[in-house]
C-alpha cells in the first residue's frame, strides 16, 4: 500500500510539475549538462529524463 502511494505521490509531482511549466511557457531553453550548455524542451520525454537526471552519455 504505501509503495502504491509513493508512485502516486511521484506520478502527481511530475504532472504539476509538467503542467506548470507549460502554463508558465518555461519548458524550453539552456540547460547545463555535463558542462556543456544544451537547449532542450521540458515537454520532450527524453529530454526530461536528460533534464531531470542531468546526464547525458
């Protein structure tokens, strides 16, 4: 049970985090990964997983 409520609370953050930037229209620009300046959109799953992680191979 409290696994499942972890997931929910996860799912949840993710998509008020989603839907706010969105709203706000701060999805895309400059993000530094790896030292190196690169422009990606938050809206993008790969992207976010890139964003979200900061690592990119």
């Amino acid at each position: 049970m409290m696994r499942l409520l972890k997931r929910w609370q996860h799912q949840i953050s993710n998509s008020v985090t989603l839907r706010s930037r969105k709203l706000l229209g701060i999805h895309r620009g400059y993000f530094n990964i790896n030292g190196f300046e690169m422009y990606l959109d938050y809206l993008d799953p790969i992207d976010r997983t890139i964003i979200r992680d900061g690592v990119y191979e």
